[in-house]
C-alpha cells in the first residue's frame, strides 16, 4: 500500500488545519493507519532510550508523538460513523483491533511506564506547574488503568481480551446500523399516515424513493426506543408496528443479532476487570470517574427511581383518561396521547409549535445568538472550505474582539450511512504545543424535508441540538497547553454537564425572542404558549426520567457481572435487573434495550450511562447560579468559560466545578427540576 500523494503524512496546510477532504480518498486510510503506527512506535522508542528521565523528554514529547495517527484516526471515525459504507465498515473492521494492539503496546510497555512512574513519584521534587502536574497524573492513571502495573503474563492475557473487544464492538456497530435499516417500517397506503403534515408525507416517499420503493412511504428506525412520529400518527396499527420494531432491533434471530455479540463483550470486560483486582468492570471503570464505584451510583439511582416510576403511572392514569374504556394503554400509545393530554391540561400543541422553530432559525438566531450573548462569539458559514459530506457545513467561529477561535462543522440531517443519535467530535484539538486551533463537528438525525421546504423542529429535536452545541462550545473555547487535556477531555461522568447546561437558553426570554418566529409569517412564539411550557416544564418527566433510569440500570447489571456467571437469555436478564429496581413498567420501556443500546457496546460508555443524570445534578446546580447571578450576561460567561469551559480537562474537574460555583454540588436542584 503506496503512500505517495497521502495527504495524512504531514499537517494540513488549510485554514485551522481543516483536514483535505477534497484530497482524501478511502484508498488512503488503511496505508496512513499503518504509517501512523510505526511512526508512533519510532517516537515511543526514541523517549525510552532517552537515558536521562524528564518531564519535557517522557511526558510532552509523549504528547508530540503519535501525530500522522490521531490526524487518520479523527477523519476516518467521524466518517464511518456519519457517511459509512461497506467498504469503510471493512477498513473498520480491520483496523479497530490493530488501534487497540497498538495502543496496548505503548501502554503496556514496562520500560515506557517506568519513566512515568519515576516522574509520579518524583514531582515534589520537578517544581511543574498546575497544568503539567495534572497531565502527569493523567497519563501516570491512564496506564495504571490500561495494565501497566500487570505482570507479563497478565498483560499478555489482556492484550488479548482487548483486541476481542475491538472486533466485537465493531461487529456490534456494524450489525446495528444494518438491522435499523431494515427495520424501517414500509408504508403502502398513504391514508396510514394520517396526523402527519404534508412536508413529513412527502419526506417519507422521498425515503421510499430513495430505497427503490416508489409509490410507497418510508418510515426510518432510530436508534432509541420508540420513533419522534409515535406523537403524530392517529393509526393505532402503525403505531403499533413502529414500536414493536423499534423493540426487536438487533434481537431478531437473523444475521443482525446483536445478543451473541454484547453477551461476549460483558464476559470479556468482566474478566478483564478480574486481571485488575476488580469485582467487576464496573467497578474497574469508575475508579476513574468522579462517581469512583458503582454504590455511590445506585444511591443516586435508587433515591430517584421510585418517585420516577410513581410520576409515571400518574401520567399513565390521565393517558388512560384521555383514551377512554377503548383499550388499555400501550408503550405505542403514550407519545400520542401525551400530546392530547397536553393540549387538555396545557392547551398546547406540539404540530403547530414547529412551525415557529425553523432550523436555520433556532441555528442562527438561537443557538449562535446564546454563545454571542455569552461569551462574546461570532460565526460565519464557509460555503467554501470543503468537509467531509455535502451536507456538512463549516463555520468559522471569533471571539469578541474578532481573532479566530475555530472551526464548527455542522451535520444535522438523518440518512442511511449515518449512525443513529447525536453527538460530538474533534477534528483538530485546541493546544498550545502545536499552536493548533479546533475544529469540531456536531451530528445529528433530523428527519430531511423535500427539496425547497423549510426544516422545522420539535422540542425534542432543538434540546438536542443546543445540548450537542454545548460539547462544541466545551471544545471550541478550550484553553489549554497539551493536546490530551483540550476539550472534553474529562471524565466521562462529567463530560455531559457543559451541554446540558447548554439547554438552559432554549426557552430563556431573550433567546427564545430572538429565534421562534413563525416560519411563514415572523410572528413570535405566543406569550400564552410560554406560560404554559413553563407550566409544563415537569410534564411527562416521570415517562422521561424512568425510561432513563431503566437503561442505567441495564448498563450497571451487564458491568457488574462477575466471570463464569451464565447470563442466559437476554431479555430474561433485562427484566430481573429492570424488575430489581422497580422499574418494570411495560408502558414505559427502557429507552435502550441491550440489543441496540450502542452507548455502552459500541461507543465508550460502558458503565457509564448513568453519567447523563450524575452530570445533571451540576448541571441544575449551575442553572440555577445562572439565574441567580444575571442569566445571559457577559460577565456569566466569561466565569463560566475562565473556570470551567477553557479548563478542558487541565486540572481536577470537581475542584474546576468548585472553582465556578463556590462549593460542592447538592442533588435537591435536580429533584426539583425532575419534578421528583
């Protein structure tokens, strides 16, 4: 494999190091990954056979290495999990367990992890500063945690286990993706699609268009129980289906199972957990987080879950007052009938309130306005700089007094390459040892109307993007010297707190002004309409909040495994651990099954879930210091910034969290908030 003409060998020369899209062929990954490898390799020799042992010789030129690798590794898993194809999902499955043995052979290398542990224990004596102190402990805990404490024998063993789970995990993505596709449920007559609004009929026949179905509608699976239509469909029937195949994904029996998959994945974690003197993979994976061990986790959980499941039946008794001696209420029954019964209590309508939250309007004049309002940006959109996809949109990002800060590249509609769900990921990081700027990308899922038809939003779909927004802001406005701390380069259970603050702005006065106008007309967003979503700001939370908690749990059962247990049947494993809790409720299904529940098989979350609402509780903490110190001034957010976003993951994150707010965080403003 040549690598003539590879545009990863050196930097991009384009503006913040945009990667060269345009130059980039999927003929270049697999010869730059190799490259990339034994690059890394020769620069990881050349620090151990450094006689002398130093900060500057082991840990920054550490943080030097590894270059021409991060830049091929960055492009190529941002593209397979927005734009794949066979092809890449080949590349995929060929490099994830090559990436794990590599990374193995620099974290596992006892002579590497000598220099670092000489350095721990030396730095009384090595006068660094805060951030370098930080970065030493980080990397000594990232190799600790990977096994370098292990004899040879016992990383010999887990060399093994990790690249397995490298295999697995990509077989599981790729088996997902698939079976979703297949389960979009097929529609022949278009008088089933009643409830929808004539830009969503004819989205759904371009689908079906689209897959060869013509004359037909195309409802597309997401990757979460359940489907945003469920609220609109008056078609009891195809409501049904829709759920019912959201409930089967990749649990059908067919090529596409998952369960095979996943059961070995929680068998091999809980063994290598065992390598580490550790109960079970839970407990392995917490040591490093903020949580530190599943006990602190189920206090939190099980002080909510019963007040969540007791809300949840409340609002099931008025849902069931709404349909009437009919039928009993069903899991596909709920989104409908939750919009009658908001109408009933709440008078509002969720169909007609779209039509006030156009995309590019909550984009430009919500999203975009918050952060000027904040923190003083401003954004401009690069039609010419060239990304990854065609429907991904570059803007560029200054500070207040006009100086560059970035890069922000958007992809916000769904489409059958693109993995389900939302998120964030770095292009470039922000460092100060490269002199780089960053560049970061949002994904989302939003349904794509017809050619020449506006994109209008739900609730839903603008909480997502303000929320994706924030882990953008948390790596645009990062300040910091060394690439391995910039960002969101923070504890996993922490990492959702900055975006979640995010969705603060959504319904502020100022901002919500600025952006809901009606898409046709410009009238505002009505008064009315916002007292009663204020009113009904605790509305369905119980549905919420135990959909949640169910998948949590399900993440702690399978990662609190001990080896050589028989898990049996999965969905029989599902409803012990669910029953356990009190969260068995068949109205309310988990939000994830283990069969789809790609966050802890397939992207990094594995025992980590819970982490959405352990952020939360600082989340509601910091709205409310928000409210109580001004809301959107500039004075907020250049604190917030200074002590917290700007910070990355430089320093110890609950001591950064003290730093902006004073003190500890308390769980009574999420009780409040959850209407718990």
């Amino acid at each position: 494999m040549s690598l003539t003409n590879n545009p990863f060998l050196t930097r991009s020369t384009l503006e913040y190091e945009l990667p060269p899209f345009a130059l980039i062929e999927e003929d270049h990954y697999l010869p730059a990954f190799y490259a990339g490898f034994e690059e890394h390799l020769r620069e990881i020799d050349a620090i151990i056979d450094t006689p002398e042992i130093t900060f500057e010789n082991t840990i920054v030129q550490m943080e030097r290495s590894g270059q021409m690798l991060g830049r091929v590794a960055r492009v190529f898993f941002n593209k397979s999990s927005s734009d794949t194809n066979p092809n890449l999902e080949k590349i995929q499955g060929e490099i994830a367990p090559k990436l794990t043995s590599h990374t193995d052979s620099i974290t596992l290398n006892p002579a590497l992890f000598a220099r670092i542990k000489f350095l721990h224990e030396s730095q009384g004596s090595l006068n660094l500063n805060e951030e370098d102190a930080w970065l030493l402990h980080k990397y000594y805990n990232d190799f600790i945690h990977a096994g370098a404490h292990l004899t040879e024998d016992q990383r010999t063993e887990l060399k093994t286990i990790n690249e397995e789970l490298s295999k697995l995990d990509a077989e599981f993505s790729k088996r997902l993706l698939a079976d979703t596709k297949d389960l979009a449920v097929v529609v022949d007559d278009v008088a089933e699609l009643d409830g929808f609004t004539p830009n969503q009929i004819a989205a759904c026949a371009a689908a079906a268009k689209d897959r060869g179905l013509e004359g037909k509608w195309l409802i597309n699976a997401v990757n979460f129980t359940g489907n945003p239509v469920l609220a609109s469909l008056t078609h009891r029937s195809l409501r049904e289906r829709i759920m019912k195949a959201s409930l089967e994904k990749g649990g059908r029996g067919n090529a596409n199972d998952t369960r095979e998959a996943l059961v070995q994945m929680a068998t091999l974690r809980a063994k290598r957990a065992e390598l580490f003197g550790f109960k079970s993979h839970a407990d392995y994976t917490l040591d490093v987080q903020t949580a530190k061990n599943p006990a602190n986790v189920h206090a939190m959980l099980r002080q909510i879950a019963p007040s969540a499941v007791a809300n949840a039946k409340r609002e099931a008794a008025d849902i069931q007052a709404a349909i009437g001696d009919a039928f009993t209420i069903e899991s596909w029954d709920w989104d409908f009938y939750t919009e009658k019964v908001r109408q009933a209590k709440y008078n509002l309508d969720s169909a007609k309130m779209r039509e006030y939250f156009e995309l590019e309007a909550v984009l430009h004049d919500g999203v975009f306005f918050a952060a000027g309002k904040l923190f003083g940006l401003t954004f401009k959109e690069r039609a010419d700089l060239i990304s990854y996809h065609p429907e991904s949109r570059a803007f560029e990002v200054f500070n207040e007094d006009g100086s560059k800060l970035g890069l922000y590249l958007a992809d916000f509609y769904t489409r059958d390459s693109k993995r389900g769900g939302a998120w964030m990921n770095s292009l470039v990081d922000q460092n100060f040892l490269f002199n780089q700027l960053p560049v970061v990308c949002n994904n989302l899922n939003i349904p794509k109307p017809p050619k020449g038809e506006p994109t209008l939003l739900t609730l839903a779909e603008i909480t997502t993007l303000f929320h994706e927004f924030g882990h953008a802001l948390h790596g645009l406005l990062s300040n910091v010297k060394y690439p391995r701390t910039s960002g969101t380069s923070v504890e996993r259970d922490f990492v959702e707190f900055p975006s979640q603050v995010n969705e603060m702005w959504i319904m502020w006065p100022e901002v919500l002004d600025n952006y809901a106008r009606h898409y046709v007309t410009g009238e505002k967003f009505p008064q009315e309409w916002r007292d009663r979503l204020k009113e009904s700001e605790t509305f369905n939370e119980g549905h919420a909040t135990t959909s949640y908690l169910a998948a949590a749990v399900l993440d702690l059962a399978w990662h609190q495994l001990t080896p050589g247990v028989d898990i049996g049947d999965v969905f029989e494993f599902e409803r012990k651990a669910l029953d356990d809790y009190g969260l068995l409720y068949p109205p309310v299904p988990t939000r994830y099954r283990s069969t789809y529940f790609s966050h802890i098989f397939a992207s990094g979350y594995s025992a980590g879930y819970y982490g959405y609402i352990w952020s939360e509780m600082l989340d509601a903490e910091t709205v409310d210091w928000f409210k109580e110190s001004g809301g959107l001034t500039r004075a907020n957010g250049d604190h917030f910034r200074r002590e917290l976003l700007g910070r990355g993951g430089s320093i110890d994150t609950m001591q950064m969290f003290r730093n902006f707010r004073g003190r500890d965080a308390s769980i009574a403003p999420l009780i409040k908030r959850r209407g718990l």
